[in-house]
C-alpha cells in the first residue's frame, strides 16, 4: 500500500454497523495522536501502554459523542500508576476532527516490568459527559477488574448502560522501512444496539467481582448473533488491527462479510489541548493576595505547567487571583 493510502486511515475511527446482527461498532486507527500524547512525557514502558490502550478506548467511546461534548475517560488506582486521564473534545463543527489529550500519574520508583495493568491496583474505571454549559455531566463508575483497561471499559458497559460491549485492541512501537520507531494502535469495538426499556434484574453477574458482563444480557437470538460477531472477531489479528497494511474497510469485510457491514463518515482525530493562560488565570481566580504569594516564585513569578501538553506559564503574581492589582487588558 502507498505511503497515501496509508495515512488516508490513520488517526480516524470509523463507525459501522452489522445489519444481519444488529450489532454497530467502530473500527480506530491512531498514529500521529500517540506521538503527541507520549512524546510530551519521559512514560516507563508499562505506563506507555497503559495510556496508549487508553487513548485508544477513548477514541472508540468518544466518537458517539455530540459536536462541542466532551468525553473523558479516568481510571484512579492505589498502585503504581495512580491516575490516567484522557479527554475526548469533539468537534466544533461538522467535518471537523475532534481532539485527545491524555497523561499519567504514576510512583516511577513503584513501577515494574511485565503486564501493565498490573501496574494498577485496587480503584475504579469512570466515564464522564460534560454536555457543556447549564447541562449537568454524567459519570458512571465501575471497579478496575478483568486484567485490562479494555475489560474494565466493557464491564462498564454491561453495568451502567446494559449495553454488551466488547473491544479487540492492538497497540505498541513500530518501525517502518527507513522511518523511525514510534507508536501505533488501532482496534475494534462491537456493541449490541440498545433496544428501549432493556433492563436486567437479578443481584450480581458472570464477571470477576459479581460484575455484569456481555454474556448476562444477551439471550435468544441475540445471543447467537452477539456470539456468531464475536467468533468472527476473535480471528483478528494484531497488525490488521493497527494496520496500515489492512485498511479499516477491507478489515470489516474480512471478519464480518457475512454479517452486511455498512460503513458511515469516518471522524478524525487529532492530538489537542485546551489549556491557556486564560484558563490558568480563571483557575487562580478563587485565590487570594496571600495565596499568590505562597504560590510565587524566588524569580517573582506564579508558574504553572499543563499536564497534558507540557506547556510552561509564567504569570505576573500581581495579575492573578481576585485581589488582582494590574489585571491583564486593563490600562
């Protein structure tokens, strides 16, 4: 494949849906959106990965989002990794890409080789909607459990939304002839489609900790159609997943032909960041003179990095809190 039909796919997610199963689902190919989440961090290894399939869950989930939502996905551990945050902005207007950033907190004296997720201890996986201004945001939580980032996503699923869900994920370094070695991922995400009024009753499910899974509620036809996709799906393997050999298109009639796949507009996506020295200041807005005092320099300055993309701000101490005597833009 040429080098333009290569990058024709990456950094998209490209929704689809089953029409023989009743299953939908999105296929993501992410590429440069890495390279700018993990370049701004010095990651070990198993952190790299964790906020890699990270990134990669969020691109899946967030593409359903409406313009100018926000997504944003955050696990909170007692382990060595003690918090990963990704956000999902989508997009402004029609046809524009929609943004990701995400970063890390980790005990880099805590952390090990081996499995990342290992790397988390005890905690919880949450999905968050802010829906923007005079909307109330939802949040639903579900404890770390199932041995990965993915399983916790598809348990929150089955829990919160009673949707089965399930993600097959690929992600690491490549290095391609003469290029340099960077970051790649791609995955799939299947989802039965959401019927009006699915409730499951009973106390507890089939999953670790009395947690829901897919396999609780699906039954009957359903059942047969969301195992026969799921079948089908576990034939995949890892570099169709990230590609850029397999295009998301020729994959999907791979594994699911006889299913009647169709395709809709592909969303891409990009690496962004929202902060600014706006935003900084708004944050230091509820402090006092006594405050920005404690918060400035030797230097006499008031800085603050962003977390996200590294970005240095240097504030005046006189210009910030609400005791501010040279506010900015006031002569």
């Amino acid at each position: 494949m040429t080098i333009g039909s290569k990058l024709a796919w990456d950094d998209t997610v490209l929704p689809f849906q089953l029409d023989h199963s009743d299953v939908r689902g999105r296929v993501a190919r992410l590429d440069g959106v890495l390279e700018g989440i993990l370049s701004q961090h010095d990651y070990p290894p198993a952190v790299e990965a964790l906020v890699a399939e990270m990134a990669l869950l969020t691109a899946l989930i967030g593409q359903t989002i409406k313009l100018r939502w926000k997504l944003q996905l955050q696990v909170q551990s007692n382990g060595p990794v003690r918090m990963i945050a990704t956000d999902y902005y989508g997009p402004e207007e029609d046809g524009q890409p929609a943004r990701i950033r995400a970063y890390a907190s980790f005990d880099r004296d805590r952390v090990t080789d081996g499995n990342p997720f290992d790397q988390v201890g005890d905690g919880y996986f949450a999905i968050m909607i802010d829906q923007g201004m005079g909307m109330q945001p939802y949040k639903g939580i579900t404890p770390l459990a199932g041995g990965a980032l993915r399983s916790c996503a598809e348990a929150y699923f089955a829990q919160s939304e009673q949707l089965p869900t399930r993600f097959a994920l690929s992600y690491g370094k490549s290095r391609e002839a003469g290029g340099e070695e960077h970051w790649r991922a791609g995955g799939v995400m299947l989802q039965v489609m959401p019927k009006a009024g699915a409730h499951v009753s009973g106390e507890g499910g089939s999953g670790e900790g009395g947690l829901l899974s897919a396999s609780d509620l699906v039954e009957g036809d359903e059942e047969e159609n969301w195992n026969r996709v799921n079948f089908h799906l576990d034939t995949v393997e890892e570099l169709e997943l990230i590609g850029p050999s397999v295009a998301p298109t020729d994959l999907l009639v791979r594994l699911f032909h006889e299913e009647q796949p169709r395709v809709f507009d592909a969303q891409p996506v990009r690496f962004g960041c929202t902060c600014s020295e706006d935003r900084v200041r708004q944050s230091l807005s509820i402090y006092s003179a006594k405050d920005i005092e404690k918060m400035t320099t030797e230097e006499g300055l008031v800085t603050a990095d962003c977390q996200f993309c590294g970005a240095h701000y240097e504030l005046d101490p006189k210009s910030v809190g609400f005791d501010a005597e040279d506010p900015p833009g006031e002569s």
